[in-house]
C-alpha cells in the first residue's frame, strides 16, 4: 500500500458522493464522521474553524472503499477503522504535505496504531488523552424513582443558560476549541436537540442533547449537570426522556459516547438500557 492510495479532499460534498455509502453501511461505528459531515454540510465548511476540513478515503482492490478520515481543525483527525498498514500510510501522506494535527481519535487500535505511525514519521510525541466507549441503546429501561420534576425542549428563552453550561461543559471535559457558544445553543435549540430537566418550582437542574437524525440514528450529546447539583438522579432522568423521545420518534440506532475514566457515568447508562458497542480513544501530539 502507498500513501497515494489515499484520495484527498476538502469539498464534503465529493467526499459523501465517494464515502456515504461506506459509512452509512456501519452507522454506529461511524456516527462521528455522519454527524459532522451533516453539520458542515448544513451550517458551512468552517463551523468548527476558519481552517477548511480535510477528507480521505481509502480504496479498497475491488474498488469500493476500506475506510476513510476528516479532520476539522483545531479537533484531532478522526479516522474510521483500520489496520496497521492503512495508518502507516496515512500518517506519511498527511506528514509529508506538512499537514499540521492535533492529534487523532477512533476505534481504540486504529487510533493508537496512527499515533504510532505519525510518532515514528513525525518525531512528534503522542499521548493518550482519553479511553471512552461507544454505546448503543437497547431496550430503554427508565428510572423507577426519577427525581421530581419534569423534562421539557429547550427554547430561546433559555439561551444564556444553555449558553454558560456549555462552556462548563467544555472546562469539565478539556475541550477548549471548537463552535462558540452562542452558535452552538442557536442551532441545538433550532433543531430542538436539546432537553432540560427541572424541578417542580421551573428550575433547570440539567440538560441533555441530541443531535439531528442521520443515517436513521442520533447521538446523545452533551450531558451536562452543574457540579453542585449532581447526585440527585437529574443526568439519568433527562437522558432517559431524551432516549425515550428518539425511540418514539422512530429512531433505529440511539447512541452516546463515555469517558471510561468515569464509572458514574458508564453505570448511569447502562442501567438505563445502554450497551456497549466498541470501545474509541483520542490522542493528542505535541512535544
């Protein structure tokens, strides 16, 4: 395998016309690279930066396509499943046009198989920054004992709100890139991807999010409580409505990712009805 086997892109609309096929054709697996390519293709090329994405692809012998990768700085390359040799060549392809990233993610050995390789071409350190898990619902399982309240959609009313606990969000996790804000709780509301929880006096206590439905599935994203709020059952209940609400929307696949480094969060969901579909990591690369 060369590194000229990778054809590269920076218009999403050939990479889908070249790629859909093959990534609609593992949904679940390949629900990152669906879900920003849906949103670059709704809302601009550079939603994430002023940086213009990047695409591959991967051709297999017969012509059809072995995998595939997109990168929207400043966000690390995400690749989809792969072996060894496609990661070697990857990495001298993208290192050789003196194509700058910030690291890698995907399926936990594909991600690390690429760090190795851009390492070893580079000269650039690689650390691991994150183990998470991918999981899809199964049958949904709701709180027997939810916290007192109810769930509701997000509106403009709620902007500020949704405005600041993003940004919470984002400190929590390590995320310090990405769409503002403002732009984020516009769209998220415009779409009604979010949902709320409260209590019985109208105080929301926590939010949860979904994105739009492609490639018949969502993914739940964010979860987020404030820090002195949690314990108190309010993430499980509104991560239950909104699993519940897909579900009834006709949905086929309802997924969300965890950080492994947190058991809470891995039990919370499986005991709603969540399991375990394969595990994903992130790299990061510096000196």
């Amino acid at each position: 395998m060369r590194p000229d086997d990778w054809h590269l892109t920076d218009d999403p609309d050939e990479f889908v016309a070249r790629a859909g096929g093959f990534l609609r054709s593992r949904p679940a697996l390949h629900t990152v690279p669906l879900t920003v390519l849906d949103a670059l293709r709704r809302r601009g090329r550079h939603l994430y930066s002023d940086q213009a994405p990047l695409f591959g692809i991967l051709r297999d012998g017969a012509g059809g396509v072995r995998a595939a990768f997109l990168h929207t700085p400043p966000f690390p390359l995400h690749l989809t499943p792969l072996g060894t040799e496609g990661t070697e060549t990857l990495a001298a392809r993208l290192a050789d046009a003196g194509h700058p990233l910030a690291g890698v993610s995907g399926e936990r050995d594909t991600a690390a198989a690429f760090a190795a390789s851009w390492q070893r071409g580079t000269g650039a350190a690689a650390r691991l920054a994150q183990r998470q898990r991918l999981y899809e619902l199964g049958e949904l399982s709701v709180p027997q004992s939810p916290p007192e309240g109810r769930a509701r959609v997000a509106g403009p009313a709620d902007r500020d709100l949704l405005m600041r606990w993003y940004d919470e969000f984002k400190d929590a996790v390590g995320q310090s890139t990405g769409q503002g804000a403002g732009s984020w709780a516009d769209a998220s509301i415009a779409h009604g991807g979010l949902t709320l929880w409260e209590t019985p006096d109208g105080t929301p206590v926590s939010m949860a999010g979904a994105t739009p439905r492609t490639a018949g599935q969502v993914r739940v994203a964010p979860v987020y409580t404030p820090a002195h709020l949690r314990g108190h059952g309010y993430a499980g209940a509104v991560t239950a409505e909104v699993s519940r609400t897909a579900v009834a929307a006709g949905v086929a696949r309802v997924l969300l990712f965890t950080d492994l480094a947190n058991p809470t969060s891995n039990g919370l969901y499986q005991r709603i009805g969540y399991r375990g579909v394969a595990d994903f990591a992130v790299w990061v690369f510096g000196d």
